[in-house]
C-alpha cells in the first residue's frame, strides 16, 4: 500500500514540474486578459484574452481583429487585468473634473460690470467658483466610479531578471 502512495505521489510531483517545464510563462490560464509588450509581433501594450493554456507559444484573441500568434521570448512585459475598479475610476475622475470644474466655475463666475471710477472691472464670484470646482469633482468622481480603471498586475518573466 505504502509503495503504490509513494509512486502515485511521485507521479504527481513528476507530472506538475513536466507542466511547468513546458509552460513558459508561468501563473497564465486560458480566458484571461492580458497586456503585454512584444517588439515586432504586436503593437504596443497589445490587450488580448489568452485562448489556450500558454506553451511554446501564446494565442490571444484580438479585440479588433483576428486571434494573434506571439510567442514568449518576445514577450518584454506582461500584466494580468484583476478586473476593474471602481474606486481607481472614481479617483481619476475626481482628478480630472476638479481642474474642469474649477475653470469652468471661473468662466461662469463672472459678475456684471460695475463701474469704479469710470473703469469697468469684471469681478469674479468665489461662491461660483467653488461651487463649479466642487460639482466638477463630484460629476468627474461619479462618472469615474461608473465606468471604472482596470488593474493590471505585472507578472515577472522567466529567466528575464524581473
């Protein structure tokens, strides 16, 4: 009993390190997204989902386009999407809505002319421009949390030094 536990064990070991061996990107499975970088095989940050099980080489499903074929060693970075977040949205959005509401609160913000010894001088109203940098912030935080950021995490690439 003891020798056929032992060699189903060493069977398992055997077969796990052979998988990993013959993968050569570790930690992929199929049906997930990723980023990468691959000089001359795709463009620049390609964004694909992983058909098979990764081996020698890799088959993306393109989102605009026909599966593409890259393979490994040309790989010079890869990420894995976790989703997207929409707390990460909402912050980009607030980030960019302040600076929106902020000068459009001080175009709006104009009150009429007034006359100070015969030069007219145009006036800025702080409640308009608070109010415009603070409906900005909510309307960018919202429509950020709405649509969300992805998270991409950096996978190391074997025997790159990552």
């Amino acid at each position: 009993m003891r020798a056929i536990v032992a060699a189903f064990m060493l069977l398992a070991f055997t077969a796990r390190a052979g998988a990993q061996q013959t993968s050569p990107i570790l930690g992929l499975r199929s049906g997930e997204r990723i980023r990468i970088d691959a000089p001359g095989e795709v463009q620049h940050h390609f964004v694909g989902t992983l058909l098979f099980p990764p081996s020698d080489t890799l088959l993306l499903a393109s989102p605009n386009g026909p599966p593409v074929t890259v393979h490994p060693a040309r790989i010079t970075s890869l990420e894995v999407s976790h989703g997207r977040s929409g707390a990460r949205g909402a912050f980009r959005g607030l980030i960019i809505g302040v600076p929106v509401g902020l000068l459009l609160g001080f175009v709006v913000g104009n009150e009429p002319e007034q006359q100070c010894y015969g030069c007219p001088v145009k006036r800025r109203s702080g409640r308009d421009i608070a109010v415009g940098t603070v409906a900005g912030a909510v309307t960018g935080a919202l429509i950020g949390g709405f649509v969300g950021r992805e998270r991409w995490i950096s996978v190391p690439l074997p025997g790159r030094g990552r």
